[in-house]
C-alpha cells in the first residue's frame, strides 16, 4: 500500500482521499448519476472516485479519466473499489 500516488502529476493521497471522503459525506445534496460504473470505499462510505480524485489533486472532474486507471490508483493507496 503507497500514500502517495501521481494523476497528471499531482498527488493524490491517501490521508487527502480520507479527508475529502469526510467532506463528502457531509454534503447532503450530491446524488449517484446513473452514469457513474464505480464507488471507491473509504471509511465505510461509497463516494465518488473522480470527485474524490479532484478535491485531492485541484485537478477538475473534467480533467482526467475515471475507470480502470483511476481506480488502480485507489486501490494502490489500499482502498476498495466496487462496481456500483
């Protein structure tokens, strides 16, 4: 398991992803969209892998791929990556 992992050359943290997860949690206004295929767990909450990627790294949603990728990154950083 790494702490630090790279997306488009910024770094995306294991304690970063815990604290936007928390952050997250807390904004009772976001929904699932029917498009999402994946959910990363942290902390028992399934969130959003790219939400997650981006409140980390500063990067837009728009600025980078979920899928396959992404999700590799997450699991590198030893969380769970589940098909929604």
């Amino acid at each position: 398991m790494k702490d630090v992992v790279k997306l488009r050359g910024r770094d995306l943290t294991r304690q970063g992803c815990i604290d936007a997860a928390k952050e997250i949690a807390l904004d009772k206004g976001w929904k699932t969209p029917k498009s999402q295929k994946f959910v990363v767990v942290i902390d028992g909450k399934e969130c959003p892998p790219k939400k997650i990627a981006s409140a980390v790294t500063g990067l837009p949603v728009s600025g980078f791929s979920g899928g396959a990728e992404l999700n590799g990154k997450f699991v590198s950083l030893g969380f769970e990556v589940r098909a929604k």
